[in-house]
C-alpha cells in the first residue's frame, strides 16, 4: 500500500512538474538565487554578532547563569509575532520587505548559532585556558589558536540548524499579508508562498522542489566537508 502511494504521489509530481511553463521556470531561477542571498546574509549578520556575544558568556560562569535564561526567553518568541513591528519600521527605509525579509529570518535563526556558540565556549577545557594564559595567549591569537578552533564544531552545528531555519522563514519573510494588503518580494518564498494563496500547485510543486534541491545540495558541497574538517582537525577529546 505504501509502494502504491508512493508511485502515484511521484507520478503526479512529475505531471505537475511537466505542466509548468518556460516562463515560470525562468521566474523560479532568479528567486532562489535572491532567497539564497538573503539566507546568506542573515547567516552572515547572525555569526558576526553571536560569536563574539557567545564566547563572552559562554567563558564567564556568572554571565552564563544571567544571560542564558534571558536568551532563552527571547528565543521561544515567534519571530513572526515580531514581524509587524519591523514591516512598520523598515518598509518606508531603502530595501523596504528586502530588508525586512531578511531581519526576520535573521530573528529566526540567530538563536541556533548562540545557543550553540556559547555550549562550545563552555567546553573548553580548563587547562586549554590555562595553557593560553601560561604561553601569553592575547588578543587574535588567543582567538586564532584556542578559541575559534574550540567552538567552530558547534558553530557549524549553529549554521547547519540556522541554514534550515531560515529557508524556512523566508516563505513567511518575503510574502506578507499585514493591514489589509499584500507585500512581495522577489524571492523563492515568496513564489511559493504566492503559489499556494493562488493554488498554483504546478508552480507550488517546482518551487518546493527547487529549495529541498538547493538545501541538499548546500548540505553535501559546503556543511558535510566543513563538519568532516571539524572532526578530524578541531575535536578536544
């Protein structure tokens, strides 16, 4: 029964797939490339801030105990909830729901990379400390040779769950339905988004497709050969 269902869901797939046009097609390639970017970008600003954030609270025993029940707060909030007050803010600025797009997907995935940023700089073992502090370990080469080798395996961990996290946000980033009107922007989310409120389920179909094909592919030529360096090179134990 199940082989059954399988054939016949792949058989529609492939005639939902065979029924688009050449137009929506050539619509869907320049969407995934901007959602690609703006995924990019959001991973980009959320490493930025959180390593230097995580690693503060993370190698300070009383800042972790304030600041990790705080974090956790912030997190459990949806960051959908927090949408309308940034589209209020940013819309009227340059970049408008391009900006706004990818702040929300930033909210939505920072916490992964802290969360797992300050577990790794918790790790750390103390006689590593101690070691760095002996030989005069400082400034960048305290974070050269002890600290971003210590945490990059967690790191990766953080970017490979917020990568998820924010092809996820993107479908409610980049279409927003907010006071009575809709906002679009260019982007894969967007078209996917659009397609199901339009019940375009070809259209629907091959942008689905398009971005589990893009995860799969970002998965296997970036995070698998970065996780597999971090084994062999940057493990504690």
């Amino acid at each position: 029964m199940f082989v059954l269902a399988a054939i016949w869901g792949v058989v529609s797939l492939v005639q939902l797939l065979t029924s688009i046009s050449a137009d929506d097609w050539l619509a869907i390639l320049p969407a995934a490339a901007a959602t690609f970017l703006r995924t990019s970008a959001a991973l980009v600003i959320g490493t930025l801030w959180t390593i230097p954030v995580g690693v503060s609270i993370g190698l300070n025993p009383r800042l972790a105990r304030r600041f990790q029940p705080l974090v956790q707060i912030a997190a459990s909030v949806p960051a959908t909830a927090l949408f309308p007050v940034l589209l209020l803010l940013l819309l009227g600025l340059p970049g408008g729901l391009d900006v706004a797009a990818v702040a929300l997907m930033l909210l939505g995935t920072q916490w992964y990379l802290l969360f797992n940023i300050i577990a790794g700089a918790q790790a750390i073992p103390s006689d590593l400390r101690e070691a760095a502090a002996v030989y005069r370990l400082t400034g960048w080469r305290r974070w050269r040779y002890l600290i971003l080798p210590a945490i990059f395996p967690f790191l990766l961990t953080g970017l490979i769950t917020a990568t998820g996290g924010a092809w996820n946000a993107s479908i409610v980033s980049e279409y927003v339905s907010f006071g009575g009107q809709t906002y679009q922007t260019i982007g894969l989310g967007a078209l996917i988004a659009d397609s199901a409120s339009n019940a375009n389920f070809a259209r629907l179909a091959a942008g689905t497709l398009v971005m589990s094909a893009l995860v799969v592919v970002v998965n296997r030529l970036i995070w698998r050969r970065l996780y597999r360096t971090a084994e062999q090179r940057y493990r504690l134990d």
